[in-house]
C-alpha cells in the first residue's frame, strides 16, 4: 500500500493534469457543438361537478376531476391535438417530432397539469406551448363529458436560459472521469509492475538474501547515472 501510494503521489501532477484535460474537452464540445435546449411551460387546472345543483365542491368532485386530469394528459399528446397544433403554427415538423418536443406532467395532489415544450428556439417554445393548450381545450369538450373548465393557470413563459446542457455540470464529469481514469492507469501499472526495485523485492522474489549492494555507474547519452548491484546467498551478482 505504501508503494501504492508513492507511485499516486508521484504521478498526481499528471493525473490532475489528465483530469483538467478531459475536463475542457467536455467543457469545449458542451459549450460550442451541443445546442442548447429551452423549455417552456404553460399551466392548466381541471374542474369538474357531478351535480351541477352542488353549489360547493365535494370530495366526489375533487376525485373525479383527479380521473379526468389524467384522461386529458393522454389527450394532449394525442395526434388529433398535435396535428392542429401544426396546421394552426405551420410547423415544419413531424407529428413525432412534435409529441417529443411535448411532455405532460400532472403536478402531484392536484388538479393542476404542466404542460412542457422543449426546443432549441425559445420563442417556438412558448408558442407550441399555448397552441397545444388551447387545442387540447376545444378537443376536450368533443371528446370528454363532465368537464366544467379547464382553465389556464398562467400563459406559457418564453424562457431565456437554456434548461440543458449543464456546462458546469458536464465540465465536472468530466474532470472526474479523466482523473479517475488517470488514477486506475496507476493502479494497474503498479499491480502489473514485477520488476525489482529494492533488495526486498530481491529476497520476496528469489527467496535469496542480499549480502550487500555495490553502485554500479552506467553510461547514458546525457551525462553518467547510478544503479546499484546485489550480491545474493548463491554468489550471482546483478546490476541494475
């Protein structure tokens, strides 16, 4: 383990290094070849009464209009819907292309519906968003009974930050991705390494004692550098 650790630390420059690579590479291809995504949404509630003398809500009314609010999340993204969503905008889009830009999400313990739209143009966002509302509005009254309103709780907004992608997210993983990876090259270059460093190794490997070590001086292109030789029970010597 302590040579484990001396081998890091050695190299933790250039894994840091490594990790800071990776990490404005992803930085770069986040920022400059991924569009950004805008979402825009707009908010509608869902009435209902099953006796239309009641002047008040009752609790049958409220779990009804639960029922219903998810019979018209199916029907906003029903190709009726889309399709006068696109004659309506003229859209050059396709009626799946469209569904994908549109999600539904029914706000938990309520009556109250997000309706979603994703795109790269914030402006067609929003009005994809309020077509697909008022749309969904009229097809409602054709195909549902028992719906008193489904009002609008608020216009869809135009969004002006992107919700994706996250640069400062993607640039983390990425640091972390190149540092990780840095670190298990480490790893598994030390785990693979059995080459002998230091008479322990000698004496763990052969099973021979060291008698004593000689410095041995070699000649390299720039200038002399030193190894060390061992002299081993049996009488071999080895330099290295």
């Amino acid at each position: 383990l302590r040579g484990l650790l001396s081998a890091i630390l050695n190299r933790l420059t250039i894994i840091i290094l490594l990790g800071i690579l990776v990490g404005g590479i992803a930085f770069a291809y986040t920022e400059f070849f991924i569009n950004p995504i805008y979402v825009s949404t707009t908010k509608v509630y869902i009435l209902s009464r099953q006796d239309p003398n009641e002047k008040g809500l009752t609790s049958g009314d409220l779990a009804f209009a639960t029922y219903l609010a998810n019979d018209y999340q199916v029907l906003l993204t029903s190709e009726p819907v889309l399709k006068k969503v696109k004659e309506d905008l003229k859209l050059d889009l396709t009626i799946g292309e469209l569904a994908g830009m549109t999600s539904v999400e029914l706000e938990e313990d309520t009556r109250i519906l997000d309706i979603k739209v994703s795109s790269t143009d914030p402006k067609l966002a929003k009005k994809v968003a309020d077509k697909v509302r008022d749309v969904a509005n009229e097809r409602t009254k054709l195909v549902m009974e028992g719906i008193e309103a489904v009002n609008p709780v608020d216009e869809a907004s135009l969004p002006r930050v992107p919700s994706s992608p996250n640069v400062e997210k993607n640039t983390m993983l990425g640091f972390i991705i190149g540092f990780g990876l840095a670190l298990l090259v480490v790893v598994v270059m030390f785990v693979l390494d059995d080459t002998i460093k230091t008479p322990d190794d000698i004496e763990k490997k052969l099973g021979v004692s060291v008698l004593a070590s000689i410095p041995l001086k070699s000649n390299r292109k720039k200038g002399y550098g030193y190894g060390y030789g061992y002299g081993y029970g049996y009488g071999h010597d080895y330099g290295y």
